[in-house]
C-alpha cells in the first residue's frame, strides 16, 4: 500500500484530510479505506489535536461512491469483508476524540455520502451532489448509510433517498439538514482557516467532552443522557482548563489553551 491517497495539511491542531484518487473521482477502494484508517490511527493518538475537516482533492468529487470496478465481482463473503473494514474506519472516524467536519466539495454519492455522514457535520460547497444511488446497481448502502442516514435526516427522507437513489444539490441537502452550511466553491480555503482558528481557540478538552457527552447521549434515555452531561460537567472543573478560561475572561484577556 502506498501512503499517497490522502493529503495532511496541519494548522493550530486542526488536521485537514484531502482525499486524493482523481481518476476515480475518489471512490473508496481497498486502498483508501486502509489508508484512511491508518491516517485515523494516528491522528488518535495525537494529543494536540483540536479537529479535522475531511474534504476531497480538486474540485469535482468529494468521493464518487465506494469503487463500483472493485466490487462488481465480489462475492458475498468478500462483500461482506469489504463492507466492514469500511464500517470499521468510519467508525473510527465518527468516535475521533476531536470536532469533524466533511467539507464536501462536488459529488458525495453512496460511499462519500456514507463518509460525510461519518463526520459530526458538513458543509457542502454550492456545487456539491449527493445521493445513495446503489439500489440503481442492485444493491443497499453498506457503509453506514441505512443506519447514519435516517439518524441525520430522519426515516422518511433516509428512504426517499435511499429509494429513489435521486441525487439532491448542496441546498436541498441544507434544507433536510443533511450538511449545515453551504459556501461558495472559492470559500474552501477560507472556511477551513475560519474553522482553524475557532476550534484553535477554545479549550481542547472542553471540545472532547461536548463531543463525547451529545454521541454517547444519543443512544441514550434523556435522564441518563443528562446524569452524563452532569458528570462531565463537573469533570471540566478538575483541570486547568476552565480555571484558565474564566479567569481570562475575567481579566479581559484571551485564554491561553
Ligand atoms: N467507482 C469506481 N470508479 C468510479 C466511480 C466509482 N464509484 N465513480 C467514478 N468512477 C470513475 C469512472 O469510472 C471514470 O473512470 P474512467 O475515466 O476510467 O472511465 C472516472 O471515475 C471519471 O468518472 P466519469 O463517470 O467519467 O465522470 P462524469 O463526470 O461523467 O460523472 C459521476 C461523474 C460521479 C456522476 C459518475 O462517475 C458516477 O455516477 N459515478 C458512480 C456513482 C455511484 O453510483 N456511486 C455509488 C457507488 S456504491
């Protein structure tokens, strides 16, 4: 394997990831799954990281799908396999410690869309597509997207997506709550230092414990999901974190994190 499928760019603790397979618009094959996974391993242990975009090289695809030539003679057991080392890196990806965001850039179909999903939110770039078209190939979204899906943009919309396989453009995917902004294509770069520059200033370990208490909350009861909130919470108050973040907006200065 060849580590050469995904660019790392790094600023203030804030990792961007650009998926880099053009001639196949970046669709997931074995490859860049593994890659992507190693990338994650290593970026789990990173301590000093505040956050990672993940968007896709040039400016036409985000990912086209998971690569359609790869799977076409797979047989069910090597689709299976195939399936859950993907399920396996999104994972990892969705259950990083830090902020995520999918800066989707042109097409996000079946595979990329299933990887946006992966992210804690996206922002789409006013020429992006996206669509869960592998009912059109005879088979079911197999990297997360019946289940990531109807959890974003709720059960009905999941299936008439899913169902339809239809594609829907940046500001259809805003109004179903699929991605949370659109920006114009020449705001990429722009966007991605506006976002450095928040996550870079608030407290690191403030990020990671909102970002663990609304996932882990999300699978649970109300009441359970707030004795979680409570707990981490007051887990803030034992660092020095917070000591310093108040006291700098009491002394009129910018927190040092
Ligand atoms: N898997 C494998 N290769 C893919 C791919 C995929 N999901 N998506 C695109 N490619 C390849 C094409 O085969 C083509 O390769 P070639 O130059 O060797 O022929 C290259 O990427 C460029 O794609 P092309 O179709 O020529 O570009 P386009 O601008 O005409 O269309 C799309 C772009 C994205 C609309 C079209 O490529 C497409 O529909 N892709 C498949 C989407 C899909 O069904 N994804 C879900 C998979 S589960």
């Amino acid at each position: 394997m060849t580590m050469s499928l995904i660019e790392q760019t790094e600023q203030a603790g804030v990792v961007t990831l650009t998926l880099n397979r053009p001639e196949a618009l970046n669709a997931l094959n074995t490859d860049l799954i593994a890659e992507l996974g190693s990338v994650l391993a290593a970026l789990e242990a990173h301590a000093g990281l505040r956050g990672v975009v993940l968007t896709g090289a040039g400016e036409k695809a985000f990912v086209a799908g998971a690569d359609i030539a790869e799977m076409r003679d797979k047989t069910p057991e090597q689709a299976r396999y195939f399936a859950s080392q993907a399920l396996t890196v999104l994972k990892r990806l969705e259950t990083l410690p830090v902020p995520t965001v999918a800066l989707v850039n042109g097409y996000a179909l079946g595979g990329g869309c299933e990887l946006a999903l992966a992210c804690d939110w996206a922002i789409a770039t006013d020429n992006a597509f996206f669509a869960q078209p592998e009912v059109g190939l005879g088979i079911i979204p197999g990297f997360g997207g019946t289940q990531r899906l109807p959890r974003r943009v709720g059960p009905a919309m999941a299936l008439d997506l899913i169902t339809t396989g239809r594609r829907i453009d940046a500001n259809e995917a805003l109004r179903i709550g699929l991605v949370n902004r659109v920006i114009a294509l020449d705001e990429r770069d722009a966007t991605i230092a506006e976002l450095t520059k928040q996550f870079s200033r608030n407290g690191p370990n403030a990020m990671r414990a909102a970002k663990q208490a609304v996932h882990d909350g999300q699978d649970q009861d109300l009441d359970s999901a707030l004795a979680l909130e409570t707990s981490l919470f007051a887990l803030g108050f034992a660092g020095e974190e917070q000591r310093e973040g108040m006291s700098a907006f009491l002394e009129k200065r910018k927190a040092a994190f």
